[in-house]
C-alpha cells in the first residue's frame, strides 16, 4: 500500500493489536459510530482489503467518513468500486445520511477515480490531513452527494383528447391538477392518493405509486400510455404514445416506471384517462373480522363486478388514533368496532350505487359478515367517511414513534398474517399495532407503537 496509505507499526498485525482492533470495531458498531469491514473475493474467499465508514453522525449533520485499502495484488480489478459502491449506497439508503466524505493524496490517481466512479465530487484540499510515511500529506477531499432534482416548473398538461381518454403532461404537474383537468373535459384521471395535493406525476410514476383505487384501475404503472425520459447520457428518449396496441419491439416504458430515476429522468407521460361513474357510492360496514371482510370483498365483486373502486380495511386502533390526536375529524359510527370496511363503488349508466350498497349490507348481514354500517346519503357524508381513512397516516405520524411497514401479500395470507404478527411482536415488548390499508389489492400499512405514554 505504500506510498499512498500511513505505514502500518510493527506490532499491527501481531495477535494482540489485532484482538484491541476488534474489541473496538465492536464497541463503535454497538455505539453506531463506526461500520468496519473486510473485503474477500467471492471464488476464493482470499482477504483483499478493508472499507470503514467511520466517523457517523446523526443529527442536523448526518454525514460519515470512508476509509479504505486493498492490497497491491487485487488492485485494478474492480473490487473497490463494487465495495465502495454497496457502502454509499447502503449509507444514503439505509442509514438515511445525506453525506459521505473521503479523501485520498491529489497524486492518487487510481483512488480518485473510484471515488469518482461512485459519485463523489471533488471539493477541495485538506492541509495536513494525515500522516504518511512519517509526514503530513496534505489530501484531496471529495463528498459523495445525493442529487436532488426538482421539476416544480415542468407544469404543463400538454394536451387532452377526451375521444381517446388521453392526455399528455410534463412530469412536474401536480396530480390534483391533472385530477382537475381530467374533470374538466368529463374524464376521470383513478390515481388517488392522500398526497394528490402535492404528489407530482414524474414522481409517482417513478415509484410506480397505488393509492386507494387499485383494485379498479391498477398502479400507475397501468395509467400510463408512453413517456418522455432524459437518459443518463443526456440523450432523450420520445416514447409519448397514445396507442392502446403497440407491439414494435420492447416497451422501455415499464423499464422505467418504478426504477426511481436510476435509469433516467421522466420528463413527460401519456396518461390514461377513464369515463367518470355516474353514480358514487360510500359506505362504512363494520365486520367481525379480516376473514369475513376478505368475504364481503368477494361477495360485493360478485355483486357488481368490476364498479368496486375502492376496498379499504380499518382497525379500532386507527379510530383510537384519531380520537386521541385528531378529535375535530368527525367519526361517523360512534362505538367504534374492531374492525370496519370502507367501501367505494363507481356505477354506470342508470344504476344506483346507493342500491347496490344496501343490497350488499343485507346479503352481508345474512351471511353474518356485516353486523352495522353507514351508507353516505350525500357527498358530504362519502366525504366524512373518506377523511377518515385519509387522515389515519396523519393520526400516525402525531402518536409519534413509529415503526411503518408497507406489506403485499395474497389476498388469503392477509387473515393469517394479521392474526400472527402480534404475537411475534409481543416476544419483544408491549405495543400498539394500527393495521389498515387496501384489502382489495393486498396492501396493508402494518405500523408499529410502542405502549401509550
């Protein structure tokens, strides 16, 4: 490693120096300030070298220091960049830092590269950083930074074709406004979610977003024709279509939805557009449990098919929750059950979705599924119902201390897990579990708190 790491003493790598080593790699991993690791290469299992990410900060600063080396042999065979690679990844991710320094002689041409090679950038000289061959080298000093890339300003709807249920925006439209534009030309843009006020369209489609009316019309990734990304390279590639039917060649298009921006920046989408329902109906049901609420889902498709736009499991605990933190949200069943459906269905033509609704609480209440419910009589009250589900998250975040899973599962597997979680939880401590999320489709949000008080 010489000349470009300090000389290791004479007793570095007698038994005792290396046993003191270990006891304090132990003691900064117990105390989260330090991440020491050896590299081996896979097929041999042969020692190469070592990454430290040391010097762990949380708090206003969030930052850690890299440190590494690999011996001469397995230098230039890619081993580093792959360790140093894994290592900032796992601090931005995992660790949630916002920042990762190192820093390597400015003669260093191989160590700068890597560094370079896995998104540092350099920033400067450190005078004196440290001590090589008994003197004090002044170092270049590089940060890995994440890059944050706003399109506030990409707020354009291109166009809108109601005949084709079309319509063309940038990605920094806000969904509220693509809700809206679709609303004006007698259209339905399904993607719903609690943040639509915010949650801007690149974004959502980047993460391949649900919402709450999956079960109807799909993720995002099912409300998109085509799309407008900038690759990597800077090249742009056009894929705006509006064809319902396109078999030439790959669809580059799912490639990028969902891949978070790794494989390039959406700038543009052609959104599928819907008929809006005549009729919409809400209603609140209340169940003896997840098992007969995934029946009554069952028994309302059977019902009426393909109108069900929403399905949404409740627990107790979120009621507790908003009574506790949120007392102004009005709660439309008074005694609050242990658990409760929110169902939403969207008609066509002359049917009545107020009479499907009905109709399905008796053959639930017969079939013992539903024991009460409420059925909204106006917009007002499918919007109380509603702002109940969509402020539970926000009921969440002011308990405090939580621990927030976004579970999938088959629908037949939610009972069980449900039933069995807790009892997994509770080998470790008391808790308090708010189970809610989207039947219809497999998604719970299973958040974890601890005892209250």
């Amino acid at each position: 490693m010489t000349p470009w790491e300090p000389t290791w003493s004479p007793d570095h790598l007698s038994r005792k120096a290396f046993s003191n080593r270990v006891y304090w790699s132990q003691k900064n991993i117990n105390g989260g300030t330090a991440i020491p690791l050896f590299m081996f290469r896979r097929e041999d299992d042969k020692l190469v070298g070592a990454i430290t990410l040391d010097n762990i900060r949380h708090g206003p600063a969030q930052t850690g220091t890299m440190g590494y080396w690999i011996g001469h042999t397995y230098a230039r065979h890619g081993y580093m960049t792959e360790a140093l690679r894994a290592m900032v990844h796992y601090a931005f991710s995992t660790m949630d830092l916002s920042r990762v320094e190192s820093a390597c002689l400015p003669e260093n041409v191989a160590s700068r590269g890597v560094l370079e090679k896995c998104g540092y950038k350099y920033e400067g000289v450190a005078q004196a950083y440290i001590q090589i061959n008994g003197r004090w080298r002044t170092l270049a000093e590089t940060g890995a930074v994440p890059l944050i890339l706003s399109l506030e300003k990409m707020t354009k709807i291109r166009a809108v074709y109601p005949e084709e249920n079309v319509m063309l925006v940038d990605a920094g439209v806000i969904l509220a406004d693509i809700q809206q534009a679709a609303e004006d030309v007698d259209r339905l843009f399904p993607l719903s979610l609690a943040s639509g006020g915010s949650a801007r369209i690149g974004g959502s489609l980047a993460t391949n977003a649900g919402g709450v009316n999956v079960l109807r019309y799909g993720n995002t990734r099912d409300l998109c024709l085509g799309l407008e990304v900038v690759m990597a390279d800077g090249a742009i590639w056009n894929g705006l279509g509006r064809l319902r039917k396109d078999n030439t060649g790959y669809d580059l298009r799912h490639l990028m939805i969902g891949s978070e921006g790794t494989l390039g920046i959406i700038t543009g989408a052609s959104l599928k557009l819907a008929p809006r329902p005549r009729d919409v109906g809400v209603a609140l049901f209340t169940v003896p449990d997840p098992i007969a609420a995934l029946s009554l889902l069952a028994m309302t498709r059977d019902e009426v098919g393909e109108a069900v736009s929403a399905f949404e499991l409740m627990s107790k605990m979120g009621f507790d929750f908003l009574s506790e933190t949120m007392p102004d949200v009005r709660q439309v069943i008074e005694d609050k059950p242990e658990w409760m459906v929110l169902i939403e269905l969207g008609m066509g033509g002359v049917q009545s979705a107020s009479d499907a609704l009905e109709r399905l609480f008796e053959l639930g209440h017969e079939a013992g599924l539903v024991s009460d419910g409420v059925i909204a009589q106006s917009t007002q009250q499918a919007q109380d119902i509603w702002t109940i589900r969509e402020t539970i998250p926000e009921a969440n975040r002011r308990i405090g201390s939580i621990s927030s899973h976004d579970i999938s599962l088959p629908l037949s597997m939610i009972p069980e897990f449900i039933k069995e979680a807790p009892k997994h939880l509770e080998k470790l401590c008391d808790m308090r579990i708010n189970c809610f999320g989207h039947l219809g489709d497999g998604n719970l949000h299973y958040n974890v708190f601890p005892p209250k008080g």
